[in-house]
C-alpha cells in the first residue's frame, strides 16, 4: 500500500479504486490522442483517432456519471499502466521516420490502450453487477463497447493497407 492511498478491503473499495484508476487512464488518453492524430499519415487512420478522441471525452463524462450514481465523489488515481503505455508508445513514435512504419506504431500502440480499457471495463462492468449497481454497469458496459469497437475498427486499417504499406 502506497502512503497516500487508501486501503482497500472490500470488493467495493476495489472497485471504486479501480474507477478512480480508469478515471485517470482516460483523462490520459484524451490527452495523448491529439499527438496521435498529428502523426497519423493514412486519412483513415486520423479519422479513426479522431471519432476516438470525441469519444473519449465522452468516455470520460460518462464515468462522472457513474462515480454520480453511485454516490460517491469524482476522483482519479494515479494508473502505472496506462502511464507506462503511452510512454512508450511516445518513446517509440519519437524513434521512427518512415510515415507508413509510423501508421503502424500509432495501430499498435493505440491497440495496446484499447486492450488495456477493455479489461478494465469488463471486470469493472462484473463489478458493478455483483454490488447491484445497475446503472453503473450499464454505463460501463456502453463504454465497453466503444473500446471493442475501437479495437475492432484499428485491426481493420491494419488489414486493409497500413502494414502492408509500412512492410513496403
Ligand atoms: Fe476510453
Ligand atoms: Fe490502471
Ligand atoms: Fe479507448
């Protein structure tokens, strides 16, 4: 246990702590995306990071309403992994010239994100669930889908020319 954090003893502070968590991943993420969409050379790719952008924003309001539903107050935490993620995307992006090479860092480490959001959410969703939060669940689980279709939509622009092209 860190010296500023709060203990966790029930699976409710557990949860609640992993919302604060993803609280903070998303408030990260918003910002990392502008930096993405600069570098991003294939027209579809910047629009993909685009739509996620605003989606993102949204993301984020919308876990104010969750944190709202639950009655408890809006607070992140600090999340080492997320934090980790976009360093080193940042690191590697800082490290390729080759626009098409770059394209596919931008999949691979957007996709990392997603991947990470997409655990997250599924186990706070199950969450949510088995304390009889309906409406957090709910709320999550939409949050969910976006990041499956996010995951979903990236994979596609890979297939459709952005590796091939970086391959060239
Ligand atoms: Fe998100
Ligand atoms: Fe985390
Ligand atoms: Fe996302």
């Amino acid at each position: 246990m860190g010296l500023f954090t709060t203990p966790i003893k029930t699976l409710d502070d557990l949860f609640t702590h992993m919302l604060q968590d993803i609280y903070y991943a998303e408030q990260q993420i918003a910002k990392a995306l502008p930096k993405m969409i600069d570098k991003a050379g294939a027209p579809a790719l910047k629009q993909a990071f685009e739509k996620h952008l605003h989606e993102t924003e949204a993301q984020v309001t919308r876990l104010e309403a969750v944190f709202g539903s639950l009655g408890k107050p809006v607070k992140g935490v600090t999340c080492a992994a997320i934090d980790g993620i976009i360093s080193e995307t940042k690191e590697i992006m800082g490290d390729v010239g080759d626009p098409e090479v770059m394209d596919a860092a931008l999949i691979a480490g957007a996709q990392a994100v997603e991947h990470y959001e997409i655990t997250r959410y599924g186990t706070l969703a199950a969450f949510a669930k088995q304390l009889g939060h309906a409406e957090a669940a709910g709320l999550l689980e939409k949050t969910l889908t976006e990041e499956s279709a996010t995951d979903a939509a990236l994979t596609k622009l890979a297939g459709a020319g952005v590796n091939r092209k970086a391959a060239a």
